[in-house]
C-alpha cells in the first residue's frame, strides 16, 4: 500500500502579527476561522478561504524584527482563473504592493510579490498545457485572455514533451497508482 499525504496548510511566524492578518484577510481574502495562543504562547490565528477545510494558512507571533531575510522560501496560492489573477494584481496595486516577476510557466501563469513582512508569495492559476519545468517566460496580464492563452499554447508547444494538462495528469496518477 502506498502512503499519499495531502497537504492542506502551512504556518508562518510573523513580526508584526496585525498587519499580517489584516493583509491576509483584507487584501488575500482569506477569514479567520479561530484565533487563540497555543502552549507555547504564540499567538495564533486560522485562516481559510475553504469551508472544507477549518485552516490553510496559520499565522503566528514570534519572528523576530531583526531577523537578516525570510525564512519562508515562497507561500503559493492557487487560483481558479486568469480573471482572478488579474483581480488580485489590481488590488494588490491599490495597497502599493508592485509585482517582482509575472511569469508565463507554460503550465500556469504566476504572478510574485512580497507581504507585507518581506515573505515571497505566488499567486498564480493553472493554463490547459504541460511543460517541463523549470519555464519562466514574461506575462503580460495586461493582454486578453485569448491573447495569453494562445501564446502559451504557442511556446508549450515549442517546447520538448508538450502535451494537455490532463493527459499529463493522467500520466502522474498511472505513475501514483503504480506505486
């Protein structure tokens, strides 16, 4: 029998603890489901933008101010569509919030910037094709949908071993159910 772990959440230790919640429902969309201080003390609050699921992201006190980078590699969000994703780059543009990199992946289409406390974070929707990765070309959410669409299908198909995502899917679920 082959053990499968699903992730469903992720915890980041926070300075400024009210900021961050309120840039993470605010901004992220995301509510607090419960808050309270676990037994070491941190304060902590549960946030989910699921009702399936009580927590997704979890946001702790106790990261320390003079802390050199953040420990956080990249906090990763995602979306449900291109329109969405677009959404966000304009409301994270009314709180000033300007983009690092907006990324064609070939098999989605990301969009990167730092919270409020320096963490990097992706948001990003997933496009209809396979490409091997790592495959970073420039976005430009500024053109149509169809537009993004086509191009993408036009440089995943340029590339080696492209194919649909769902035949990729596929393919990694036979691989899964061959464990």
């Amino acid at each position: 029998m082959a053990l499968t772990a699903q992730l469903t959440h992720f915890g980041v230790h926070a300075v400024d603890l009210d900021r961050m919640v309120d840039f993470y429902t605010r901004v992220m969309g995301f509510i607090v489901s419960d808050s309270g201080v676990a037994r070491s003390g941190a304060h902590v609050y549960f946030m989910t933008q699921n009702p399936e699921c009580h927590h997704q992201f979890v946001l702790f006190d106790g990261r320390k101010q003079d802390t050199p980078y953040s420990p956080v590699n990249q906090i990763s969000f995602r979306l449900d569509s291109i329109d969405t994703l677009k959404g966000y780059r304009k409301a994270l543009a009314a709180e000033g919030i300007a983009p690092e990199r907006v990324t064609d992946h070939g098999n989605a289409w990301a969009f990167y910037f730092r919270d409020p406390e320096g963490n990097p974070v992706e948001l990003y929707c997933d496009t209809p094709f396979y490409t091997p990765q790592p495959c970073g070309e420039p976005l430009d959410l500024e053109q149509s949908n169809e537009e993004i669409l086509k191009r993408t299908e036009a440089m995943c198909r340029s590339r080696p071993r492209f194919a649909t995502r769902e035949a990729w899917m596929q393919g990694i679920q036979a691989r899964l159910d061959a464990r």
